[in-house]
C-alpha cells in the first residue's frame, strides 16, 4: 500500500536531515521538490547555482500557475506503490494546500522542530 510521508516548512528547518534520516532507516524512496527545478535547469542548458533555479522556478510558475511543481510531482508519486518521502519547501499555506490535493486520503498534519 502506497504510504506518502510530506515534511514541508521554509529553507533551513531541518526537513532534509529528517528525510535522509527516514530513508535511511526505513528504506522509504525520497521525492525532493526541488529536484523538480533541478531536472528544469539541466534540460534549459544552464549551469545550477541559486540565481538559475530561482529563475526557471519563477518561470514555471508564470507559465503553469502556483501549482506547477505539485502538479508535476503528481504525475511521480502516481507511478510508485513504494512509501515516498515528500521534502519540499513550503513558502505559504498556498503550497502546503496543493500537496494536499496531490496526495488523495488523509492528510496529518504535526509540526517538530528537527534540530
């Protein structure tokens, strides 16, 4: 039975030692949003550095609206039966709540400080 675990929060909160720490232990598949842009960068031939991601980040969403990376990732997490890790940088509750209706089901909610 597919299983999604979603660590959501701003930059610098301790989401990815978490995730790496759950992976690890439990052998979960990690699904990073950021890679996402990531894959974007590479495909658009441009070097990866903070002012290259910000941009085609900014330009997806301009072309596809606020949801775009949720939605891509989506179309990921439909592909896999395996329990997956969800690391993303949530900026607004306007992010938090289009993981939500990516993911169908029940959706918890906790908040814990990781560091």
């Amino acid at each position: 039975m597919k299983k999604i675990i979603a660590l959501v929060g701003m930059s610098g909160t301790g989401k990815s030692e978490a995730t790496n720490f759950l992976k690890d232990q439990f052998n979960f598949d990690l699904f990073y949003f950021g890679g996402i842009v990531l894959n974007e960068v590479k495909k658009r031939g441009l070097e990866i550095n903070n002012e290259n991601e910000k941009m085609v980040r900014e330009d997806l969403r301009r072309q596809h609206g606020n949801g775009v990376l949720a939605k891509i990732a989506s179309e990921t997490i439909a592909k896999t039966d395996s329990t997956i890790l969800l690391d993303d940088d949530c900026h607004s509750l306007y992010g938090i709540q289009n993981i939500e209706r990516v993911i169908s089901g029940k959706f918890y909610r906790s908040s814990y400080p990781f560091r």
